[in-house]
C-alpha cells in the first residue's frame, strides 16, 4: 500500500491553550498498556478505584461518581440530559459559549430554557440569580463554574443557597476548574457537575468526570420520561460502574480509563491544596509579567481562573500570526478567543502539567519576541523579570 | 497519599471474545505518542488521513465519513438521532440485543418504530423486509449486518433493494463486521453504517467510525427539528472534519484517533481481501475443532459470523465456571450469552488481532481442558488435530 499515511509522530508541542494541556509520560505510558475486557475483574478494579479517586478529586462522598464515556461535552449533555425533561423549568446563566451550549443541550431535551445573560468576561451576582429563580421557580438551573471561554470564575456557595432556597438543583460545568482551583461538590451542594479529562486533571480528552447528589439521583429516579439519550442514560450507566449488577451498557473506553487512572493518582499525590496552589502561583507569575509588558487581562480581577488566562490581544497586532509564530518557532500552542472574542482574545492555559515556572518564563520569553515583530515592543526581558519577581525566593 | 491505589498493570489476556479484541503493540504505541491541539495542523492531518483511510475500509466515496467521539453504542445513536425526526416512521429489524438497542434509541428520537422480529440467532429474508416496509412505508430501515449478540450475518444486498425501491434509507449496524468480513457501503447502497474500533479493526474501545451517503446527508439537511443531541449532531461535528471551516464543536479525543489512524493503516496494510480471507480460515479451523469436541453451534452455517463463533454451551457445562477458568488458566477471555442466551451460549471471537491460527490452537487446547474438568469428554487433541487439518498445507 504506497499511498498509505506515514505513522503517527506528532510535533513537540507545549499545551497552553484551553485544553487539552500537557500530559504526564506517567498518563501517556498508562494509555498503551495492554487493553482487557470491560467486564474482566481487572478493569472492574480500575473502574472502582477510579470512581474512589475521582471522589476525592471532586471532594464528595456521591456514590454516582464516574467517568461518562465522551469528552467533556458528552458530560454536559449527560447531566443535561437526565435531569431534565420535557416541559421542566431550567435556568441557564449564560455569561460565555459554554452557558450558551448549556441553554442550545437543554432546549433540546425539550426544557423551557429561561437564560439570564451576563457580558462575556463577567460572572452573575447572588442577586440575579434570586431574582431569575423566584420569577422562574426552575427545576434545576445551570451554570459555568470556569468559563473555558472567557476565562472568568463564577463563585457559587451563595449562588447553590439561592437555587436550594428555592427548590431546585444546582447543575455546574466545572471542565476547567476541577484540578487547578477549589471544586467542593458537597460542601456547596452542587447536584450535577461534569469536567474534562483534559485541563487540569492533564489526561487527554476523551472522558467526562460526573457526579450526582442523593438529591439529583431521586430526580432522575423520579423521571415520567425515558432519557432521551440511550448512550448518555445514566440509570443504565450506572448498573456497569455500580458494585451489584455490573450489567452490560455500552464497552468502555478501557484505554482511556487506564490514563484517567493514571492522571488521577498523579493529582492525589501532589495533593489538591499544594496542586491548587501551585496553579494559582503560576498563574500570579504570568499576570505580573504579562502586566510588566503591557498585555491586559481580559477580566476582572477578581474573578480571574488561574489555570487560563484570558488576555486582550494588543491593539495593531495580528492574533493568527502570532499564535502562528509561536506554534511555529516555539512549538507553544495558545487559544484563540470563542464566540464574540474571537481576534481580540488570547487564551493562555497553564493547566495541569502545563503550569509550571518554566512555561511561564518560555512563554514571556516568546511572546515578547512574537510581538515585537508585530512592533509591540516592550522593554527587553521585562516580562520575564517580573515573572521571577513574582515567585517567592526560598 | 499510602491509600492511593497502584498504577495500572494489566494482566495478560488473549482477548476472544464479543470485543474488544487483541490490540497491536503499533496501536498502543501511537495511543501513547504526545497529545497534540484537537485544532493543531498536525491533528487536521491526522484526521484527514483517518477519513481517507476509512472511507476505503467502509468501500466508499462518502464525504461524511469519520470517527464519533464515543464507542460503537455512540455510533449507533449518531446515526440513529441524525437520521430520524419525532414523528418519522422507521423499521427496525430485531434479531438480537443489538437490533432490540436500535429500536430502543429511536424510540427515545420520537420516532414512530414498528419492529419486526427473528429469533436470536437467526437472519431476515428479504421477504418479510419487503412486507414490512411496504405497510409501513418508512423513513428509514434499521437493520444489524453482524449481530455481536448472536454471531448471526445478515445479508443486505437484497434488503438494500427493497428498502430503496420504497424510497427508504437504509442504516446499517456493521459494528463487529468491519474489517472482519466484506462491508461494501457503496455497492450495497447503504445509507448511514457506524462501526467501532474494537472489534476486527484492533483498536482499543472509544471511537465510532461513521459513514452518511449523499442521500442520508440530504436527510439530515432537509431536517425541520434541530437533531435531539448537541453532542452527536453531525451537522456540527462534520464542520470540524470537513476541509472548509474547521469550526470547533467538541476536543476531539486525540490519542484514540492516533490509535484509530495506526489500526488503520495496518488493516490497509494487510489488505482487505486477505484479512476477510484470514479470518474465514481460522473460523473454519475453529468451527472444524469444536465439531470434534462435540460443541455445536448456536447459528446455521450459511448465516456464522467468521468474526464472532457463537456455540451451544454442552449439557451439564456450568457457564461461568469454564470461562472463569478460561481466564484464570490461560488469560483467555470469552464472552457469555447476551439476553435471551445468557447461560446458553459462548461468544468466541477471532477479531482483527486475535484472529490467529496460534489463538485457535491454544484456545481449543483450553476449552477441552476446562470441559474436561465438567465433565464433557472429547477424544484427546481431537479438536487441535480438526483445526490443524482445516489449514491449508503449504
């Protein structure tokens, strides 16, 4: 066969972007052991000591707490899709794309969707959404905890007060914060959430993290309707992770789940306070060099994820030659903006096994040059100076 | 963290059963080479070289061919949620677990479905299709080319007739066939097939090879409902495979699709004629051996899967007793009887990798031990010495 592709031998590359990010050799070793059965008593194993795991990553005692088999967004959809059903009340705020596609899943499951809008970049107030929910007496409402889009965090233990006051469940997207900043699924008594294998948990995409409440089981215990998606019906889902039947579903992504394993061990070894700490570190260190050459956040503050930076591109400077010349003569792959802030957004991730100091200073190092060549000049080293400034000396 | 769990370390199994099957270390390899961007050059690449290489293997020309981002079951509800409207007519032929899943998941589109039944294990005519489509009149008929569940082939080249004639599209589950037997897309005038990686293509679970006829895609763009899943809408996910705009939908999972792109190559380096060949003879030598051992088997010859042997398990056999030892004695995995045949039937598999002449020795070695231990007798080496006539002498 003459005209067959050459192997695959990616580029090296460092993942700075919004996901996927670095992974371990440890994960990328644990990926290409040999594939089992998915109902051999080894994979069934690896299936409870991940569930175990995943427990503590997402710090809750939720019995239904697996990995849903499709990336993050099949997590979305699978939440979205068991919770609701035709003709329930759901409130999405919606303040970047991944609120949006929350609001685009549900209208599908057939809920009468009512968004509440924040600009992209800004997080809701307690108020606003007291005020959505009492007007709108929700089922459940949905909201972004890190807008992967935006690069905002949204505090929620006032917001999960105000949904239980009034009856309903808190169903959260917590894709890129769980692993690089505080996810406390009990004890802000969150419902439903969904992640990502691919940001900061640093396995590559291709599972989704989920977990429910007692309160979010009888729910879904208490549908008239079938769920709409068979491959996403958790009541059947669960029969294979739970410890009783292990009844047949679909054949999981063994592989796949050998990495998130992997990934996860790693996580609970550095531990999640030394973890969160170092992501929040990095991230501080990137801000003051970012700062040091002129580049400016593009939101808040307060309200800024550690593990993805969402800069303001500078005024006169192309975004696709520099992400280029950086992808090209560094191999550090950044994001473009989504939705409305495309060409005026950079993403800049340093999720996982991404965020360390020396991403950090590589990356200063080459932006200052990529913009210098777009006649963005800053002050030579400067970037890079106030980087190391930021860390604390030993 | 003394109470974390160890690191993966699978045992070592010879995977004979319904899927997945043996994995090529070239496969496992690729798994493990380093995640790129899912809108990385590289990874556009690989995909475009994914697309091409499975559109040979499903012999088409099929622009909308590739991979969903979920296993086989995901596959089939792509094309089942894409395909079928609330209130559309579809037939679905259910002659096993499979077909019985079909029907299931375009119940929950909203489908109107009418079935028409066969029992496990055997195949339709295309009579009864004729009749069946000519009362109904559907949209769409949804029909199982390899029943994983039985180890029954169903013949579609009639059936493909017939379903046109009446204007109808035609779906096709060809999950366990691809790679293992002729699937002819194209000749046979099928509308919308889906598959998975690890059954005869050799590649861990994780990812559903689709492929959508023109006819099939002026379907999907004539639909007046958006389709009931965001996360398998192919009018989304087909931007980001396609030439054009490459808009992001979801982050593709990166290093299933290195494993699908090696597993493909080698099956194109094999060729698809001398590995349809390959696995008839070794299914040939086992069905020779299992004769002499005095297990029969479950499907009439003109209809056996070459891939998937399903055989009567012998009188006063305890089912999982044997396949327990099956595993624990020689790593070998087999799969029981799915649904009606639970504790009737063995599933033995000789799929992509596994299907080998050393696999059906050792195999057959085993079995006559293990049964032996129940008590089934056979002449000893009786079925080793059947398969070893069955090859050709070179």
């Amino acid at each position: 066969m003459s005209d067959a592709p050459p192997p695959v031998t990616p580029p090296d590359r460092i993942l700075m972007g919004p996901g996927p990010s670095d992974i371990s050799p440890r994960v990328l070793s644990a990926m290409a052991a040999p594939t089992v059965g998915h109902l051999d008593p080894y994979f069934l194993r690896i299936m409870d000591e991940t569930q175990t795991m995943l427990r503590q990553v997402f710090r809750t005692d939720n019995a239904l707490t697996m990995s849903v088999s499709g990336t993050g967004s099949a997590g979305m959809e699978a939440c979205v899709v068991n919770l609701v059903e035709p003709g329930d009340r759901v409130v999405v705020c919606v303040n970047g794309v991944f609120g949006g596609r929350m609001s685009d899943v549900a209208t599908r499951c057939g809920a009468e969707v009512t968004t509440i809008e924040r600009p992209f970049g800004e997080v809701f107030t307690p108020e606003e959404i007291e005020d959505v929910v009492k007007r709108v007496s929700p089922k459940a409402v949905g909201i972004v905890h890190a807008e992967t889009s935006t690069g905002a965090l949204q505090p929620l233990e006032d917001v999960s007060r105000i949904v239980h006051d009034a009856g309903a469940l808190l169903l959260t997207d917590c894709v890129t914060s769980l692993g690089g900043c505080p996810v406390e699924i009990d004890d802000w008594q969150i419902d439903a959430a969904y992640s990502g294998t691919q940001k900061c948990l640093s396995c590559p995409p291709g599972l989704a993290p989920v977990t429910f409440s007692p309160r979010a089981v009888a729910a879904i215990e208490q549908r008239t309707h079938k769920v709409a998606s068979w491959y996403l019906d958790i009541t059947m889902v669960r029969n294979y992770w739970s410890d009783q039947s292990r009844a047949y579903h679909h054949t999981a992504p063994i592989n796949m789940n050998y990495g998130l394993h992997e990934a996860l061990r790693i996580v609970l070894e550095e531990g999640l306070e030394a973890r969160h700490a170092r992501h929040r570190q990095n991230h501080l260190a990137l801000r003051a060099g970012l700062e040091a050459m002129g580049v400016e956040f593009a939101v808040a503050a307060a309200h800024r994820l550690p593990m993805l930076n969402a800069v303001r591109i500078p005024e006169r400077v192309d975004d696709k030659a520099v992400r280029s010349q950086l992808l090209t003569d560094y191999g550090i792959e950044i994001g473009g903006g989504l939705g409305p802030l495309a060409g005026k957004t950079w993403r800049i991730g340093l999720m996982g096994e991404a965020s360390t100091r020396r991403n950090v200073i590589l990356f200063l190092t080459a932006l200052e040059a990529c913009l210098k060549s777009q006649g963005h000049i800053s002050p030579a080293g400067a970037g890079v100076a106030a980087a190391n400034e930021a860390y604390p000396t030993i």
